[in-house]
C-alpha cells in the first residue's frame, strides 16, 4: 500500500494513461496525500514497475508490486531523466504526484515498450549514430538507420573514480560468448563481460578502452559501478550485438538535453479527459 502524508488541499487531475487508472492507491499520490516509497506494496506499485520496467529503466526481480531498493533506483533514475521536461520532479527515488505526472505523459499504453516523447536525437554534432548511451538516467537508446527508436535498455557506467567518457565513438569490433567469456577470465578472472562484448574506439580509430558489454551482476545496474564500460543485462546486449555493426556511431553524453544531440523530441502534451494516450515512436 502506499505510504499515507497529511491531507494538503489539492485540485485532482485525473490519470490519462490506462496504466495507470486502474490502482486506487494512486489516485492518493496524485492528489497528493500519499507516495510510493520503501515498503509501500500494492497494484499502484505494480503499475509504476511495469511502466519503468517498459521504458527501459533496470529493475531486477520485474514488477512484482513490492517497492523494494531496487524500485527506489529505477524511480530515481526516471526522475533524472524527467526533470528536462518536468523541472519539478526531483531525483528523490520516491513516487510522489509531480514524478506521477510525468510518468503518466512519458509512458506508453499498457504492453507497449518505450516512451513518448523526451528522447535523445540520433545525432552528435551533426553525425547520425545508432546508439546513445546517458549516463545520468543509465540508459542505452537503439536507432535504426532511420533514426528511429527501436529499443530502451538499462545500463551501469563509470564510477566516479572511473566515469566513462562521453563524446562520439564507433563499433571497432563485436566479441561472441565464447570470446567475450575467454577476455573476461583472461583480464578479470571471470565471465564479466557477460554474453557479448561490443568494443568502441573514438571517432578517429584510437583505442577508447571502454565497451558495451553484458554483465554477471544484474542488481547493480542502474548505478554507476564499472570502470568505464557500459554494461547490459545479457538479453540487451545481445540486441545490441546483433543489431549493430563494424564501422557504427555511439554517441554516449550526460544527459538526454546533450547540447551536442541537438533539441530532444517534444513532450507529447497531456490528453484531453476523453482522450485516449497516443504511442509515439518506441
């Protein structure tokens, strides 16, 4: 259930997204006399799970309506990425009505992945790329040669004292599982590379040092935690592997507003009532 606050006066606007109408408890945060936090439980946790879990923010264990450290992670990193379009959402890892509203617009109809609107351009200085990975949100953007968005993965980047680096990378070469396994245990001493290994170089050729890869520790995604590889629940990288190829652009930036991606994709504006939500690209 969700976490009961004091009763504030509040004009209650209702949830458009079907995701969302659904939980009674969620009419509670809306109005803002509840959240969702540590140990809250129920079908509006649920709700909210599926919908991160849907936009590609990692979430281990799935939606299973239990608003656990991992949920706390996830909501964060949602926030992170909202507040370029919604200032008023703070990075709290709590569900309160302002981080609600914004999942309402952002988030497509129940059983669709990927969201409206908010996401990154497919360009870097002008170069289209197939990927882009932010770093602040940890999450990793397919394109197809279109530009069109094609999948949402979550990720984990550089710790602090590692960061990854931003800028504009290309695919210098693609590691299977046999040899992915055989680096990890010859530089690591285990499988850490996960399924596949995705190796980029800058945009002169020069040697990054730093890969897409899979990752033997799925809790710890969503955070910043390797030594500058970007690392993938196995299922995406191979996604990732499979769609990319030699020769590819990576663009990997802070945030979704990267100056150098150009002005992100418009945020589709609240339905009206009797609106139904309308899924943009996904």
């Amino acid at each position: 259930m969700a976490t009961r606050r004091a009763k504030t006066p509040a004009s209650i606007l209702a949830l458009r997204n079907a995701r969302f109408t659904g939980p009674p408890d969620l009419g509670a945060v809306l109005a803002g006399q509840a959240t969702l936090t540590l140990r809250s439980r129920g079908q509006g946790v649920q709700a909210v799970q599926q919908a991160l879990s849907d936009m590609g923010f990692s979430l281990p264990g799935g939606a299973d309506g239990i608003f656990g450290k991992q949920s706390a992670k996830a909501v964060r990193n949602f926030q992170v990425h909202a507040r370029s379009s919604f200032p008023e959402v703070q990075p709290t890892g709590v569900v309160d009505a302002h981080t609600l509203r914004a999942l309402d617009v952002l988030a497509l109809a129940p059983r669709k992945r990927g969201q409206q609107g908010n996401l990154p351009v497919p360009q870097y200085d002008g170069q289209p790329v197939r990927v882009v990975v932010v770093k602040d949100e940890h999450r990793t953007f397919l394109f197809d040669v279109k530009g069109v968005c094609q999948a949402i993965y979550g990720n984990a980047v550089g710790a602090q004292a590692t960061r990854t680096d931003s800028g504009l990378k290309k695919v210098k070469g693609k590691l299977g599982l046999a040899a992915a396994r055989a680096l990890g245990e010859e530089l690591w001493g285990g499988p850490v590379f996960g399924a596949r290994l995705i190796d980029l170089s800058w945009a002169d050729g020069s040697r990054s040092g730093e890969e897409l890869h899979g990752t033997n520790a799925p809790d710890k995604l969503g955070e910043d935690v390797s030594h500058g590889c970007i690392r993938h629940e196995d299922a995406s990288i191979i996604a990732l592997y499979n769609a990319l190829k030699v020769g590819d652009w990576v663009a990997i930036v802070d945030t979704v507003s990267d100056p150098h991606l150009g002005p992100s994709a418009a945020v589709p504006r609240a339905a009206s009532r009797s609106s139904k939500v309308k899924a943009s690209r996904a």
